[in-house]
C-alpha cells in the first residue's frame, strides 16, 4: 500500500484543476490543495483518520489541505467530478482561507448547498474543458462563488500559523515512516525500531500512526503487505506460500485472513475471480491505485444530465 503525498498540476495557469474520476482504489494520500468531490453516479467510500463514509450521487465532499484520505469503490459503478483547488489563490484578499479547516465536509444531495455548489463545480469543469479566452474569467468567478457559500453556510477553524508548522512536521515524519515500512515490508518490522530512528517513544509512535491514518502500526504494516501480495497475485505466477513469504507474511494464513476479510473469499479464490472477470471489488495495481477509464463524452453528458436534475425551477 503506498500511501503518499500528492503534487497536483494546475491547468492553464490557473489555481484549480477539474477532472473526472471512476473511483476504483485510491490508497490513503494528502495534497496541498483543498479538494472538493461530487459525485455524479453511484457511491464510493472516504475514509479518514477519524471516520468513514459512503458517498452517493449528488453528494458533495470538502477535503481540507494536508487531510489524509483514501477511497474505494462500493459494489456499484461510480463516477466523480473533483475540483483541487490551491487555497493561496485569494492571498491578496482573504489569505486567512490557507488556515481555514471546515469541520463539517459532507452536503449530502439532500441538502440544497449541495446542488448550488454542485452548479458552481460543473460550469468550472465545462469551462475548464473549452477554448475561449474569457473561460479563465468564469473559472475563478465561480471558484470564489464556491468558497465564498462554503464559508457562509459551513462551520470551519482558523489554524494559527503555529499549528500550520506543526502539521507540517507531523506530515513529514508520516512520510518517512511510510517510506521505512514501504521499502521494509519483506522482513521484520517493529514499532521500536521505528521509533528509534525516529527519536521517540514506542507510545508516541503508536498513537501518532492512529491519529494520521486511523489504523493501528500493525494493521498498517499489514495493509502494506496486502496490497504488495495482491499485485502479485494478479501478476504473478507465484504460489500463494510464495507470495505470503515475499511480502513479509510469518504465515500464508495471516494473508489469507486478509483476503478473506476483504473479499470474501481466499487468496487463490482471488487469483481466479480477478484474473477472469478482469478486476475484484478494490482492484490493485503496482503503483497502489487503480482508476477505472473514463469516457470524456460520457462523463460529460453525465454532467449534463445532473445540471438539468439541479437546475433551477423556473419561477424560483
């Protein structure tokens, strides 16, 4: 599993990027950016440190900067609009929104903030997508249009600059663990051999891990290792007593458990379902993430269909 930092590109020179995405498994990652996702068609699940939950159509979803987040598909097709947005582009008039923290990040589509922002996010993609000159005019309007309802109608925290530094440490120090553990998953690892060269205690460290990623040192160090032997499983003609033994497993049942837990079904069940039916419920892949293609056509006749579902009634 490679959790990671994310540099998002800006397109065209402007602060934000918007593209679509079928979600299949996107491991747990953070980025600068502020990001928000709407979904267009089916569900997926979020998860962060801290809580989990299903996103549907017509929801929407604020991710603050630097949040450690992660996403994969239900049981159904998915497709999501998602807007990253550099939260220094109103430095000269608001920089307070590089500080800003909304606490409450789910609209779901029962909610009309839902659809008014889901507008504002959809006329950002089309205009996005064309050629004329003024669209980089329309982007940013609807961009500040965006934030200004989410600072409106949102409850959110100012983060002091102090708190800003301190976040950023702690970031650091979660890139590095995962590094360690990402380049060490074959042999032994133990909480104190990370801690000490990370000059802290065994507790610090477990409760540090916790707090970032919600999962305990171990169930992280074992999501690694699964996701390692997935890949394999696909890829791979080894054994399964192989592919347990190089990823780290001290036993084939301790990977099987995870399969089992995941799946519903055990390791080989896994290789012959994904190898027929071409991906598995989480598909994987070597860089771990997987994204289903998407049609450009498609995915826009699909944003046309939900603007005419939020449209405005007339008279309103």
């Amino acid at each position: 599993m490679y959790y990671e930092y994310e540099i998002v590109k800006h397109m065209k020179s402007l602060p934000v990027q918007a593209f679509f995405v079928s979600i299949g498994w996107r491991t747990h990652h953070w980025h600068e950016e502020l990001e928000l996702l709407l979904v267009l068609e089916g569900s997926a699940m979020l998860k962060k440190s801290d809580s989990e939950l299903c996103l549907k159509e017509g929801d929407v979803y604020i991710l603050n900067a630097n949040e450690v987040h992660s996403l994969a598909r239900t049981g159904e097709d998915n497709l999501f609009l998602a807007l990253q947005v550099d939260p220094r582009f109103c430095q000269n008039y608001h920089p307070e929104l590089s500080g800003v923290r909304f606490k409450n990040s789910h609209i779901p589509s029962s909610d009309p903030l839902a659809a008014r922002i889901g507008r504002a996010m959809a006329e950002v993609m089309k205009r996005i997508s064309g050629k004329e000159s003024a669209n980089a005019f329309f982007v940013m309007a609807r961009i500040n249009e965006i934030f200004g309802m989410l600072l409106q109608n949102l409850p959110f925290e100012q983060r002091s600059e102090d708190s800003d530094r301190y976040e950023y440490v702690g970031l650091n120090r979660l890139r590095r663990i995962i590094k360690m553990i990402n380049e060490q998953y074959m042999g032994k690892i133990t909480l104190q051999d990370i801690a000490q060269q990370e000059y802290i205690s065994k507790d610090h460290l477990s409760h540090f891990i916790k707090d970032k990623l919600g999962i305990s040192f171990q169930e992280f160090v074992s999501n690694v290792r699964l996701e390692k032997a997935l890949t394999l499983l696909k890829n791979t003609d080894m054994s399964v007593l192989n592919v347990s033994i190089a990823c780290g497993f001290s036993d084939v049942k301790y990977l099987n458990r995870l399969v089992q837990k995941r799946y519903a079904c055990s390791a080989t069940e896994y290789r012959k379902r994904v190898r027929q039916n071409g991906e598995a419920e989480y598909p994987v892949a070597a860089d771990g993430k997987q994204h289903f293609p998407v049609d450009l056509d498609s995915a826009m006749a699909l944003l046309e269909v939900y603007e005419d579902k939020v449209a405005p009634k007339k008279g309103c």
